[in-house]
C-alpha cells in the first residue's frame, strides 16, 4: 500500500469509528454496549495507526530538532 493510502484509510477509519461511537453512546440496551466499546478500541487502534504513518522510521531520518 502506498503511503497515501494508508492515510487515507487511517483517517476514513477514524471518522466511521467515531460516527459509531457516538451514534452507540444515544443509544440503550446490551448491543449498543457492546458496539460502542468496540468502536472506541477501534478509535484508539485507528489512531495509534494514524500517528504513526506520520514518523519517521529508523536513523536514516534526520531529526526536526536540532542538537
């Protein structure tokens, strides 16, 4: 996968998981408990993943700070 689709995906990933997450949390009863805990692991997971196709990998990169 080229790098720009995986933030594309990222990002697409975030948004529905976060659409879900809110639409779950007006909601009552054991199944929309159960879709909004996995919709907010899904947010973190998406996240997590998001922030790191924005570093940079290994020491073949040079730093933005300057030392």
């Amino acid at each position: 996968m080229e790098k720009a689709e995986v933030k594309e995906l990222t990002k697409s990933g975030m948004v529905i998981s976060l659409g879900v997450l809110a639409w779950t949390a007006l909601g009552k009863g054991r199944r929309n408990w159960t879709l909004h805990t996995w919709a907010g692991i899904a947010l973190v997971g998406f996240s997590v993943w998001h922030y790191n196709t924005y570093q940079p990998h290994g020491k073949a990169h040079s730093s933005h700070r300057k030392e």
